[in-house]
C-alpha cells in the first residue's frame, strides 16, 4: 500500500467519523432527550403560580372579609395561613401525582 492510499484512507475515515459524529449529535434519540427535558420543565413551572395564586387568593378573602366584618387583621391573618397550608397540602398531592 502506497503512501497516497494510506493518506486516502485516512481522509475517506475522518470524514466518515465526522459524519459519524453529526448524525449521533442530531438523532432522533438525542432530540428527543432534549425536548423532553424542556417538558418536564414545563409540566413543573405551573406548581409554583399554583401555590402563590392560592396563598394570594385566600389573603385577599380574609382582607375582604375583615374591611366587611371590621375584624382586622386577624381574617387576613388567618386567611393568609389557610391559603398557606392549603397551597402546601396541593403541592405535596400535585408532586405524588406527577412522580
């Protein structure tokens, strides 16, 4: 074997390599890997405006209902600690539904 069939050789197997190395980079596999990650962040980002949105919610009821009944703070306060454990009670339920 000539010193010009070995160089081809060589040529023809890093290129193929290359190729190699692009196609495992972009199969369907490794996209699919990648997409799913992203899922996953997606399907969690929801629990955390759950759990403010609940805590908020209860607030504002306890809030109301004190500027109605001329309570305050304590409905706001106890709103607030209701909206608390009721959003933490979701959270543990949502985290053992979704795992």
């Amino acid at each position: 074997m000539t010193d010009e069939e070995k160089q081809e050789l060589e040529r023809r197997l890093h290129a193929l390599r290359e190729q190699e190395r692009l196609l495992r980079k972009n199969s369907p596999a490794k996209q699919k890997e990648n997409g799913s990650n992203k899922i996953s962040a997606l399907r969690y980002s929801w629990l955390g405006f759950e759990f403010a949105a609940t805590v908020i919610a209860f607030a504002f009821l306890g809030h109301w209902l004190d500027a109605t009944l001329a309570t305050k703070p304590w409905l706001l306060l106890l709103g607030f600690c209701c909206g608390f454990a009721t959003a933490l009670y979701r959270l543990v339920v949502s985290a053992r539904r979704i795992s």
